[in-house]
C-alpha cells in the first residue's frame, strides 16, 4: 500500500516538475546575455546596409507568423559574393524573428543595417534574420548622412558606446514615430527615453516625434563592429 501511495504522488509531481522545468528553461533563455555589435557580426553571414523593398507575411490575429522580406542592398559591409537585393525569409513569432511590418507602404521605404545568417533548412542563397535581431534602424541627416538611430534595444554595449552618439536633425523614414496609440504618462515616458521631440506631421496627425540621437554609422562600423569582422575585399563586396 505504501509504495501504491508512493507511486501515486510521483505520477502527480510529475507535471508540476516538468512545468517548473519549462519555467526555469524559459527563464534562462530571456537571462541570455545580448550580443555585442562585433559578436553579431561575426556570428553574420551577411551584414549590410538595405533599404526594404517589399514584405508578404502570413498573419494570425495580425501577428506576422511566416513571409518574406525583399531589401535592396545599399552598402556591403559583409558578404560571401556581390549582391543587390536579398530575400529574408522568415517563420514563427516572438522575439528575435525577422518581420517588418510596422512600416507604411507605398512611401520612401526604412532603411536598416542587417545581420542575417544562411537558412540551412532553405534553399542555395536563402537568409534569415541573426536569432538575436537582425535589424538596427538607420535614419539620414537633413545633410545626407547616415545614422544608427539611438537608443539601440536589442543589443549589448561595451566601453563608453554614449561617447559615439549625436544628436541630429533627423528625416525620412525611420526618423519619426507615431505615439497616438498610448495614454499620456505612457506618451512622456517614451518621449523621455527616445529622446524624442514633437514634430509637425503632413497628414495633421497628432502625438508624432522625431528622434534626436544617433550614431554615424561610419563609426558604427569602425568602432562598434570592427573591420575585422567584415569583408575587405571590394570585388568580393562587388564595388
């Protein structure tokens, strides 16, 4: 009778544990420490500045959950052959996975410095997003340069990385962001931590703001992510 008890409360611990399994699984993998500029590009088969072209996303209570995203490629920082215009493709939902929906078709399209990686379940040439992020937003200056826009999110920072960051006048796509969707404390929160300030929009909306801060990306590059993890050859880069 008392191993019959015994075998009874190990049946039903069972599922306890296994959740309690999964949690601390779960938990692990959001401690994982980011990635540094340099290490994902290392990690990177491709990193290179793209402006989108076009997206066609599967969706699921609008939550993109499998498609692919066309970029033309703008500057070549590093690649295995010469390329113009790459196809990232993408499946699943949550963090890290590569989809750019919130953007607004049919104007100038964002640009963005990309991280991705060869698909190996795809075919010759298919790329995916880097599994830590595959995009930080690049803004131009009203003088045509061009910026990593600041705060960057998805990435860990060594050294005095705020030494590096500008603020600019900022335009273009990727310069603005729309905060009519959030309450007002919620709204000066987020204006406090982008650094944003109020701007004028050509469609009379409200509660849309420019970001302020930024990186060149030309010390992005040098400093950051560092030459040696980036191809040097310019034929191999194909310019």
């Amino acid at each position: 009778m008392n191993r019959l008890i015994a075998s009874l409360l190990l049946f039903l611990a069972l599922p306890l544990a296994a959740q309690e399994a999964s949690e601390s699984s779960d938990e692990s993998a959001d401690d994982k420490p980011l990635t540094t500029p340099a290490q994902r590009a290392a990690e990177s088969d491709y990193v290179v500045l793209a402006q989108l072209h076009i997206f066609k996303y599967e969706t699921r209570r609008d939550i993109p959950v499998e498609g692919d995203t066309w970029f033309d490629v703008l500057v070549p920082y590093k690649v295995p052959m010469p390329v113009e215009r790459m196809k990232v493709v993408e499946e699943g939902f949550g963090e890290g996975k590569c989809y750019f929906d919130d953007v607004e078709l049919f104007n100038e399209m964002p640009r963005y410095l990309l991280f991705l990686v060869n698909n190996p379940e795809g075919e010759a040439g298919e790329v995916r997003g880097h599994p830590d992020g595959c995009a930080v937003p690049v803004a131009t200056t009203t003088d045509n340069r061009y910026v990593v826009r600041w705060p960057i999110e998805n990435m860990r920072f060594e050294g005095d990385v705020e030494s590096l960051v500008q603020e600019y006048e900022l335009h273009g796509p990727g310069a603005f962001v729309d905060l009519s969707d959030l309450v007002g404390y919620r709204r000066e929160e987020e204006i406090e931590r982008l650094h944003l300030v109020e701007a004028e929009d050509d469609r009379g909306r409200d509660f849309i703001y420019r970001y302020t801060r930024g990186i060149p990306l030309s010390d992005f590059r040098s400093e950051l992510i560092g030459t040696d993890n980036l191809t040097l050859d310019r034929v191999q880069r194909g310019n």
